[in-house]
C-alpha cells in the first residue's frame, strides 16, 4: 500500500490573538502575508487529514439574547457558534485549516458559496472560499436583515436584504471578513476567504481534508475566531496521506 501514516500534534502556543472587544481590524493584521501563487498540475499529490480538538472543559455555549423581531427569529434566546466544540470527540466545528506558504499547486476553482440568514442567524456560521469566488448572501426570513462587512481589503457593504432577497459579493483578496446584521445585534458570521485552494472548513468532529498537494513541506494553519490562529509545518508525500492534528486551547 501506498498509503501510510505520519503524524504531528501542534501544541505551541497561538501565534497571536484576534479576539478583544472593538478591535475588529486585528482581524486585518490576522491575514497572513501570502505568498504569490502558480496555478501548475500536481502530478502524485499528497492528502493532509486531521483533527482539531479542543483542550479542556467542553464549553458551554454562549447564548445570544433574542429582543427583536420575536415573531420570526423566536422566543427564546439562541445558542452561538462562535466556539462548537463536540462534548465527546472534543473535536473544535467551523475551524479554517490551510496551507499558508504553498507556491504552486492545484487551479484555484473559483465558486459561488452561500451565506443565508435562517431564523435570524447566519448559516453556516463559517464560510471559506479561494478568491475570486462569490457569495450569495441570503434572506430566507420574512424580516428585514442587513448585511453589514467588516472588509479591509475587499470592498465593504453594509446593505439591507428584505425578506426572501438576495445579493451577491464577489471576493478578489485573501482575508478574513466579519458580516454582522445591523438590525439583530446577535446574528455574526465570516467569510474567509483564501489566496490559494489549500484550506477546508472543519466538521462537527473537528475534522478536515486536504487533498491534491504537491510534495513538500508547508506551514499549515488553523484558526478560530474565540481561539485564535495556531501554526506547525507538515511533510507532504507523493500520493500519501500525512495526518496534522491541532490541540487549540482558550487564552
Ligand atoms: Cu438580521
């Protein structure tokens, strides 16, 4: 068999912090400088598997308090997904991984993803995208959301979307973008979005998959918004898979 297992735990400490009230333009000094990248056909690539887990007590989820629009976003107060962390795997959902210094590999596949507003929150919580790609930024209620972003580098909107409507960004640059709803002050989400095809969003175990990557060595990357960013270097091998595990831990 071909395939064959190496492993790698990242345990050093976060590299820097992008959490803090009212300083949302860390979340500028958070992207990383980038490498320019070629498109070329990755002949034998390479797969990275992995794991984010979470170290510690599995948290409780923080509620957001509903006080508007009750008919429509509900009664009671909502569970955020701004740290889900699965009480038996431990595993950490909606953690961005990628690969950070890549120089040359697979076609960046530009795609329309979706962000909705569902019941006065944002679905899914996370999205992440190679750049150039588009988001379709949903209405699937019946009240009126605003879709307010927090870009820096991308250009920043902050527009209302009525009921059922739609609108659609384009993002060209690597960043990470905030969206808010200025209308429910609780409803938050990020649009990620990435200078090469190298990343995958982790499931509710924790788990991730990157496939395709040539042979090499890279820093690779996880973060989360409450958590931070955390870095290690992986060895990628023809054709093989190579596991990357991250333990994140809160400040
Ligand atoms: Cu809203």
């Amino acid at each position: 068999m071909l395939k064959s297992l190496r492993c790698l735990t990242i345990v050093s400490g976060l590299a820097f912090s992008v959490m803090g009230s009212g300083v949302i333009n860390n979340f500028a000094m958070a992207q990383e400088k980038g490498v320019a990248y070629k498109e070329v056909d990755v002949k034998d690539g390479g797969t990275i598997v992995g794991t984010v887990k979470f170290d510690g007590d599995v948290p409780s989820a923080k509620m957001l308090k509903v006080d508007k629009d009750e008919q429509t976003c509900g009664h009671e107060n909502k569970a955020s997904e701004e740290l889900v962390v699965n009480g038996e795997s431990k595993g950490v959902k909606n953690v961005v991984v990628s690969l950070v210094d890549i120089a040359a590999g697979k076609k960046i596949e530009a795609v329309t993803a979706v962000l909705d507003q569902k019941e006065c929150l944002f679905t899914p919580h996370v999205v992440a995208v190679p750049v150039g790609s588009s988001v379709d930024l949903l209405n699937s209620d019946n009240v009126m959301h605003n879709l307010h972003s927090w870009s820096i580098k991308n250009p920043a909107f902050n527009e209302g979307v009525s009921g059922g409507g739609k609108m659609t960004k384009k993002f060209d640059l690597a960043e990470i973008v905030k969206i808010t709803c200025d209308v429910h002050k609780w409803m938050s989400s990020f649009i990620v979005i990435k200078a090469n095809p190298y990343f995958a969003v982790t499931n509710e175990n924790g788990q991730f998959k990157i496939e395709n990557v040539p042979a090499g060595t890279y820093k690779i990357e996880a973060w989360q918004e409450k958590l931070g960013k955390k870095a290690g270097d992986v060895t990628v091998k023809p054709k093989e898979e190579v596991v990357a595990d991250f333990v994140l831990t809160k400040k």
